[in-house]
C-alpha cells in the first residue's frame, strides 16, 4: 500500500548502462522516478531529466510501491537489498529483481523476500540497452501472477515484449541461462572463425556475408531441435555426426595449425566423438543433448 512518503511511481536501483536505461524510459513514460546507485554520479543525467535521487537504497525503496533492481550479480542485489534498512523499508511492497544471475540465486532471494514480507518477482532482460523503451526490447518475467498483474502496467512501460513464464520464481534466470548460453557459445564461435579467417587471409568484411548465412541457418535447426529432443530421435539424413566429426577436426587442424587455442572446438568435437564411440554416428549433432544431461546419458 503506498505511504505518506511515497513520492514517485517505481525506483531504480542500480544505474549501470542497462539500470539507467529503464529508469530513462521510465521517465520518458511519464512516470515519476526515483533512483540510487552505490556510485554517486550516475544519476545526474536522470535527474536532469525529473528523476529524484534518494539518498540511500532504503530512502529509495520507501519512495514508490515498486522497486526494479538491476545491477551486475545476486552478489550486488543482496549487498543493497539484505539490509536491515532496507528490508524494513521494502516490507509491503515489491521487488522486481532484473538483474542476471543463477536460477539458484533467484530462488534464494524469493525465499530471503518472503521471510520478509516483500514482495518478489525475478525477471531477465533478453536485449541490449538500446532496445529499452523501444518495441524490440524483451523481458522475461517470473513469480506470483497476481504480483506480476498488479505492476504489469509500470514495466510495461519499459516497453518490447513482456512475457510471465509462470510462478515457478526461477524460470525467467533458467530461460535467461539458456538462451546466453546459446548466445556466448555462438560468439565465441564466430571470434575464432574471425581468428581463423584472419590467419589465413580473410578480412572479417570478406567474410561477413557468408558468416550470416551460416548464422540464418540457426532457427531451422532450432525448430527440427524441438522435435527431435520431444521424440529422441535424432535425424542425421544429410548429416551425420560421423560428418561432422570430420568437419570439427578439420577446422581444428586448421586453427591449431597456426597456433590458434581451439579449447572450444575440441570440446565440441569430444562430445561429438563420444557420442559415436556409443554408438550414434548415424544421427544427428543434436542427439549429444542427452550426453550432456547425466540423468538420461543413457546411450
Ligand atoms: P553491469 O552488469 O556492469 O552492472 C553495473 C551496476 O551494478 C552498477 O549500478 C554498479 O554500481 C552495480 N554494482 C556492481 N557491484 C555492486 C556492488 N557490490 N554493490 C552495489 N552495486 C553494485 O552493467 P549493466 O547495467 O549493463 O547490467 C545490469 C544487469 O543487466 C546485469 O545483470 C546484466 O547482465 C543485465 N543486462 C544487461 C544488458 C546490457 O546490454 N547492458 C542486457 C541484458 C541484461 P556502481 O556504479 O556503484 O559500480
């Protein structure tokens, strides 16, 4: 319920790059902010802009019904949070936690929430700083679905895509996990093909078109990849593992040929090897999912 000192809509905690980019489209949503950062510094261009600066964390929990919190870690959060100040402040009203970390982490802190009567939702934000405020944006969200409905219209306004996962509190850092997972292993994938290419004479230009090419094959392979992991059985028509075994040691080969680290590729080419040593040759890349999960690493 909001108080007397209630003074703004939401508060941002955490003014990085990604916490001063909400609490700007906050702002350009016409909602009255209030913001703090462990740094001083960091909102003076907000606060150019309306926003109040609170003094402290609990001075700007107690400003508005709603905090969003959004800085490096869990470790940060429960460094500002799991105070007593703070968490006085916070009881009866809610947390939007928007920073990234384990599905772990966000379970601990709903517990941490709920043993303090504060209300609690985690979330992850799936784009980069620029896409806040704008239609491209996407954020994950998780926990009760009557907190979720109640502050919908304020994180609405950080407009893009808002999607609750459920009340299950840890589903929006597991999806989170997921995805970055995908995300970084494509990347580092793509900086060795530059290192490769580089060593061999290939401008990062000259090789672009084709690199996007090869990255548009991905949401084919990730759509027949939800059929093949919901009925195990993994098609290697037109590609085998066999295959790309040979493809794996050949770039492998290449690299390490001129002193490139191919940890990554080799790791790949491992799972891949093991995978036939168990007798999958014929299938396809994807069957080495159930090698990696240890309860179903069955055969
Ligand atoms: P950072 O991940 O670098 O986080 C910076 C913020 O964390 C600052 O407010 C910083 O405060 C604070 N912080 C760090 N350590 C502590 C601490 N011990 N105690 C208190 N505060 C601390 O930058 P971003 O703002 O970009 O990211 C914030 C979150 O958003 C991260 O979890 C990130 O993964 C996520 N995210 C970011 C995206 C992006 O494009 N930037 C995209 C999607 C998600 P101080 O200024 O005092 O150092």
């Amino acid at each position: 319920m909001p108080s007397h000192t209630q003074q703004s809509a939401v508060t941002v905690l955490g003014l990085g790059p990604m916490g001063r980019a909400l609490a700007g489209a906050f702002l350009d949503a016409g909602l009255a902010v209030t913001v703090w950062n462990r740094t001083p510094g960091r909102d003076l261009e907000l606060a150019g802009r309306g926003a109040s600066s609170a003094p402290s964390p609990e001075a700007a929990v107690a400003a508005s019904p709603l905090t969003v919190l959004c800085v490096v870690n869990y470790d940060a959060a429960d460094a500002i949070v799991r105070r007593d100040a703070v968490a006085a402040a916070l009881k009866g009203r809610t947390l939007v936690n928007l920073s990234a970390d384990t599905p772990g982490r966000a379970r601990d802190t709903a517990a941490w929430a709920a043993g303090h009567g504060v209300g609690y939702l985690d979330g992850a934000i799936m784009t980069p700083t620029g896409t806040i405020g704008t239609p491209a944006a996407v954020f994950l969200h998780s926990g009760p679905a009557d907190l979720y409905d109640e502050h919908r219209p304020v994180l609405e306004a950080l407009g893009g895509a808002h999607t609750h996962l459920g009340s299950d509190i840890g589903r929006a850092a597991s999806y989170d996990i997921a995805l970055l997972d995908l995300f970084w292993t494509a990347a580092a994938g793509y900086a060795h093909a530059l290192a490769v290419a580089r060593a061999e004479g290939v401008t990062a230009r000259e090789l672009a078109p084709f690199a996007k090419n090869i990255a548009a094959i991905l949401p084919a392979v990730i759509e027949s990849g939800v059929a093949e992991v919901e009925t195990g059985r993994f098609s290697g028509e037109g590609n085998p593992m066999t295959s790309a075994a040979s493809s794996m040691r050949h770039i492998v080969q290449a690299a390490e040929a001129h002193g490139i680290d191919s940890g990554v590729m080799r790791a790949a080419e491992g799972l891949v090897r093991r995978a036939i040593g168990r007798g999958h040759g014929a299938d396809g890349f994807l069957r080495v999912t159930d090698l990696l999960n240890p309860v179903s690493a069955n055969g």
